[in-house]
C-alpha cells in the first residue's frame, strides 16, 4: 500500500492556531516553573542557614539577576494559573468550538502579558 500523505518538513511553514500555542505554553510555563524551582531551594536553603547567607540572598535578589528571575517566576506561574483555568473551563464543556476556543487563546496571552508587564514596573 503506498501513502500519498504531504509531508511537511519545514518547520518554520506551520502555522498553530492559538489554542494550540496556548496549551503547549501551558506545558512549557510549567516545566519553567520546575527548573525555577532550583533557584527557590537555592535560595531558601542558604538564607536560612546563617546572616551572611540571607544577607547574600538579598543582594543577588535585588540586582538584575534576582529580578530576572522572580520576574520570569512570575510571569509563569501567572500563564501556568491563566492556562489551566481555561483547560479548567474547556473541561466543563464550555469555549470547545474553534471561534471561542481561539478567542478564549488571544484573551489568555493577551491578559498574561497585560500581567507580566505590571509586575515587571512593580518589580523593577
């Protein structure tokens, strides 16, 4: 049996719709949060162990470094949150057709960036 199927190795000639942008962000913010985790155990386990160590710990938080990250922190957890309340709402039967579907995607990174950018002001 021979396949005709098109295949498509370029990558950079496909297009996802945002639904699917949103769910694999969903998937990226969250192993983000994973490996930001490090930096918290990090953090937590010198401040807690002398003066010097808390000490230390407010200095790398307060340079651009430390701001960095807790932005980037931030920023994740707050798309981790936006996307699984979404995922949340497709579960209970509701923005399941490709418009409002696709419209509840643009909402979510729209409202993700409007809240990444305010906590970066505040932060910084």
């Amino acid at each position: 049996m021979k396949k005709q199927r098109p295949v498509n190795l370029q990558l950079n000639t496909i297009s996802f719709p945002p639904s699917a942008i949103v769910s694999i962000l969903h998937r990226v913010t969250g192993v983000a949060m994973f490996f930001a985790l490090m930096f918290v155990i990090w953090a937590w386990a010198v401040s807690v162990n002398s003066l010097e160590g808390f000490n230390h710990v407010q200095e790398v938080m307060a340079g651009p470094f430390g701001k960095f990250v807790a932005i980037g922190t931030i920023s994740a957890l707050t798309y981790h949150i936006l996307g699984g309340l979404r995922h949340v709402v497709m579960d209970f039967g509701h923005w399941e057709e490709i418009n409002s579907g696709n419209n509840s995607a643009v909402a979510t990174i729209v409202l993700w960036l409007v809240l990444t950018v305010v906590v970066g002001i505040v932060l910084w």
